[in-house]
C-alpha cells in the first residue's frame, strides 16, 4: 500500500489540468511552440523561446491553451513543417532531450506533442471528407458538414515488471539502444482489458505464464500518443521462448547483474527502481 502511495505522490506532484480553447490572451501563458512534430528551443538548449522571438515566425496555423498548472497556463503554437526558422532557434525531437525536460513541463509538454499529432492527423473528417474545425466540447474537432466529432487519439498499454523470486525478466529489443534492457510491454486490443493485455504480451513475447498482477502506475507517452499502463506480476511457469523480430534478448537478472536500464523519464525505469528497492510488494 505504501508504494502505492509513494508512486502516485511522485506522478501527482506536477499534474496539470487539461482543456482545449483558442488562446485568447497571448501575454499570461507558457508557449510550447512547435514547427511540425518538433519543439522549437533556443539552440542547443532545452530553453523555450520567448514571445519576441516566436513572432519571428509568422501567424501559426494552431494557437490553442491547451493545459494549466497550480502556477501557469500553457498554450500550444504550431507552424506548419516547412515554416523558416530563425538562426537563434532550434527544432528540437523532445524524445531526445526529455531526460533534460524541467519537472513541470514534462506533462504540458507531453500534452502538446500529442495534440501536435492529433491536429496534424486530422484535419479532413474521415467519414465525409470535409474540413474539421475547433469545437468547444472537451478536447475535440467536429466535422464542419457531418458533425462527427474526433477526439486525441490515446493508446493503452501494458507493461510488465515480472519477477521469479529474487530475480527479474528483462528483455530488449532490435530497437533499443545498445546494451538497453526493459520491461516487457505491448498495446492493449480493443476489447481487451490491460490485466489480459499484460498476461497476453508475456505469453507471446517470452513464452512465459505469469500470475498475481498488480497495478503499479500509469504514464502518459506522447511517442506518438500512449498511455502506458504497469503492472508488477510473478512468473508462473514455462520456458523463455523469444518472440522473433520484437524480442532479440531476454534473461532473468537480479540486482546484481542488472544490465543498463531504459530512460530515466520511463515508467519502465521508475517500476525497475521500484523494484530494487524493495517497494515491489
Ligand atoms: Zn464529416
């Protein structure tokens, strides 16, 4: 009970409110600017560039605020891909610096890589093909013929710390950074649920059964729009059988052998950090 205390305390601790309403007043926010899927930050900084600067830029196609914490409001400014950027900003891939993210910008920045995506997704209906424009209901485009309303696309998954007495799985895959070993995740089918999703992954990525899930936390991943959902659970039976193609390596290793673990900002490392230090349980 402790540790489910503990972790939703350190997830809680920045979290934001979220609607989504055309900014209004540029001068009170926080502007998380982006030009196409990347973050505008003044060169090689993870600083965000002030009003003066942005308006460098031109009209942008999208101003909405789109979040606020207990201190600021943010608002997302999006430029179309191919918009000239001056020399003193940078376009930045926020995968590739979010370890360097400040605390309370981790969510609005989230929030906003997402409805980037969104908004680039879906600009047309897909039932009738005309224009999708703001509409005021929750975060939502409404089709301006056929009324059909589209929401952020948000995908469950469910991911796995799975443990045989003192030990843990972990498995990497061809895509990981060399040397990088995680948790076993995959997304949750429709119609299924996250504890079976868990239970399925585990079958099928290493051939194992597992039992006794528990909910740990969840946490937003904006890569492009998931919502990983984790569990702990114990391993059951079976041998490690390795799914071809998304698995290349998986082993049981205990806090001795640990090899280098995923990125610092990940559920997967905080459920890794859990574990090691006894709060699995
Ligand atoms: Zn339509």
């Amino acid at each position: 009970m402790s540790s489910y205390l503990f972790q939703r305390k350190i997830i809680l601790d920045h979290s934001i409110t979220p609607f989504f309403i055309p900014t209004k007043n540029h001068h009170e926010s926080i502007v998380l600017a982006f030009v196409g899927d990347m973050l505008l930050t003044l060169e090689a900084t993870i600083q965000l560039p002030s009003k003066e600067e942005l308006a460098r830029l031109g009209k942008p196609l999208h101003t909405y605020d789109i979040a606020k914490s207990e201190r600021h409001t943010f608002s997302l400014h999006l430029w179309e891909e191919n918009t000239l950027v001056p020399e003193s900003l940078q376009k930045t891939n926020l995968r590739s610096v979010l370890s360097n993210v400040p605390e309370e910008l981790f969510e609005p920045l989230n929030r906003a890589k997402q409805l980037v995506h969104w908004l680039q997704d879906n600009q047309f209906c897909g039932r009738c093909a005309s224009p999708l424009a703001y509409s005021p209901m929750m975060s939502s485009l409404k089709c301006t013929q056929c009324g059909y309303m589209t929401f952020p696309k948000l995908c469950p998954a469910s991911i796995v710390l799975i443990t045989r007495g003192d030990e843990i799985l972990l498995a990497r895959s061809p895509h990981f950074a060399q040397g990088v070993y995680s948790l076993i995740a995959g997304f949750v089918e429709a119609g299924e649920s996250a504890e079976a999703c868990a239970i399925r992954e585990a079958k099928e990525e290493v051939g194992i059964t597992i039992k006794n899930l528990r909910y740990f936390a969840t946490q937003s991943w904006s890569f492009p729009h998931s919502l990983m959902i984790g569990f702990f659970a114990e391993y059951e039976s079976g041998e490690l059988c390795l799914q071809e193609d998304e698995i290349e390596d998986a082993k049981w290793f205990t806090k001795e052998t640990m090899p280098q673990p995923p990125y610092s900002t990940s559920i997967a490392y905080r459920m890794i950090q859990a574990w090691k230090e006894g709060r699995s349980h």
